[in-house]
C-alpha cells in the first residue's frame, strides 16, 4: 500500500484510508464497477447483505485477495444464531474464507438484538473470519452500551456524513473512544458537488468537485467510500490522493455543514 493512506483500527490492524462504496450497484453490473475501482487503486470495497450484489463484489475482487473487504449483517438476522448462519451465507456469495471488516447494518434500538449480535460478532473474530468488527448508523447511547454489556469497542462505525451533514459530536466521541469514523453518502449522493464553495474550490485548484469533497473527508481522519458505475466518475473521485486543501479551504467546507442535512433515515427509528 505505498503511498495509499491509512488509518490504524483499536485491534491495530490498518484500513485503507479511501474506499469504494457500492450501495445501488446491481449484481450483474457489481464485477465491472468494482474491477475499475481496484484497477484504479482503491483498496477497500464496501459492500453489505441487503445490497444483493456480494457475489458480484466478490467476483470483481477476483484474485486480488489483499484488498480490504467489507460487509454488513442487516437488521432481520440480526440476535446470535441469525447473524451466524447470515455471515456464513455472505462469505458464501463473496467466495471468501473471511472479511476484513464485519458490521452492524444498523442499530435498530426497537428490536434490541444488537448486544447479542455483538456477540457473536466478537466469536467471529476470534474464529478469524472476520478479521476487524464494527458498526455502522451506531448513535452516542448504542456505542455506550456496547462496551459496557460487552467491553469491545468497535474499531469502526460508519455512519452518514457529507459536508452538508458533518456529524461533528459523533465524530468527537469516535476519537475519544478510539473508533474510526468512515462516511456513508461522502458526496452526499451527488449533491455536494453543486455546493457553491466547493465548485469555487475545485475551479482555483484544477480539480473535480469530488474530489475536493474526498479530500475534505481526508483531511478531516474520516474514511470515505464513494460510490460510482462510471469510470470517469471513479477516476476523477480517486484524484483526491494527488493534492491537499488549505486549512482556509477546509474551513470554507467545514461552513456547509447543517443539522438538517440528513439525506438518509434516522437510526433512532429505523429498523
Ligand atoms: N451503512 C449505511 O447505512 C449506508 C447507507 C448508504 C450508503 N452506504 C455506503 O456508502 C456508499 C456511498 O454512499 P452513496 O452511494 O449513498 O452516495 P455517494 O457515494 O455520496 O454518491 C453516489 C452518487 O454520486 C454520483 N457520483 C459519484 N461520483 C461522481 C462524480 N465524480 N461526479 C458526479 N457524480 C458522481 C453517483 O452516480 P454514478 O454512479 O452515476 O457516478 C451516485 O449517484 C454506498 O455505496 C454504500 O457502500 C452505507
């Protein structure tokens, strides 16, 4: 991975600082898209049960059995048993022995079955199939209570975050407890790109918009995971390793942020 930043996990394994998401991305057409990403560079491919394209991911990676592969239980297996015979079905649609990181999908504080599914999270990582552990939509309460019924902190929560929704709390208490941030939606499904601020930016600096919002995420110590189908789309997003913003530029993007901005449910009541 030289060259290629990355962050070191709570378990002091390292993740690749840039990945490649691939929410909306059809099984059929999952092998292309994630074979242009790994031709591009990108070590990291985020995928998840309820995508219904982890065979197509897992055909993409192919034979490059050293890039980072995630993937999420979704909220119906969720509780002990369930998510042990759901994650023996994704490594059976991904044609792997094991991932490098296993998340929760989702809270879901209504059917108060993630402390179990932790469990079986953290057995799941001393067999070694699945190399890190994390969650993901985990709010302030839900992380708490993790560690406190179970004592393992996630190394990892992904949770929806974009310039126009910075999640700067959260953010703060993943550093205090030692919990890489890694942001869902990093373009804000496409929109970020229109943001005034950021156009401006791109334009005085010869860049994409995109990858002046990768850079910010960057340079913030979040992980992001763009998604694309598009190969200049995938090129142009991964030209965020070939510069750096001003601290004046980042504070130009920081401004954007909203607390309305939410694009996506609210874990508080989704299940
Ligand atoms: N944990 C969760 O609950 C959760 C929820 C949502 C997403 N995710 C993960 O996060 C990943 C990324 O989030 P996302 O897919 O919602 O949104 P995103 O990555 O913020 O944006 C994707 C959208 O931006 C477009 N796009 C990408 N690069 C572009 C470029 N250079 N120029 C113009 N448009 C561009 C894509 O269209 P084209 O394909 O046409 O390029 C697509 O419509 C997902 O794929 C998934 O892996 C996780």
């Amino acid at each position: 991975m030289t060259d290629y930043p990355t962050l070191i996990l709570n378990d002091d394994r390292h993740i690749p600082q840039l990945g490649f998401g691939t929410y909306k991305i059809d099984e059929a057409d999952a092998p292309d898209a994630v074979k242009t990403a790994i031709e591009t560079g990108y070590w990291l491919i985020d995928t998840a049960a309820v995508y219904e394209n982890e065979a197509g991911v897992g055909k993409g990676i192919g034979e490059w059995s050293d890039i980072f592969l995630q993937t999420k239980i979704w909220n119906e297996s969720q509780g002990f048993d369930r998510t042990k015979k759901a994650f023996d079905k994704c490594l059976a649609r991904l044609g792997r022995e094991h991932v490098d990181m296993l998340l929760i999908h989702w809270p879901c504080p209504d059917k108060d079955l993630f402390v179990e599914t932790w469990k079986a999270f953290i057995d799941l990582r001393k067999e070694g199939r699945a190399k890190s552990i994390g969650v993901s939509n985990f709010r302030e309460q839900d992380l708490k209570r993790l560690v406190d019924e179970t004592g393992v902190v996630p190394a990892l929560n992904q949770i929806e975050l974009h310039p126009s929704f910075q999640q700067r709390d959260l953010r703060k208490l993943h550093s205090e407890m030692g919990i890489v941030t890694q942001s869902w939606s990093p373009l804000g499904q496409g929109e970020a790109m229109d943001r005034g601020p950021i156009k401006e930016i791109a334009d005085e600096i010869g860049q994409p918009a995109s990858a002046v919002v990768i850079r910010w995420h960057l340079q913030c110590g979040n992980v992001p995971i763009p998604k694309s189908t598009k190969r200049d789309h995938i090129e142009a997003n991964f030209k965020a390793l070939d510069f750096e913003l001003t601290d004046a530029q980042m504070k130009r993007i920081d401004d954007l942020d909203d607390a309305e901005g939410r694009m996506g449910p609210d874990p508080a009541d989704f299940s």
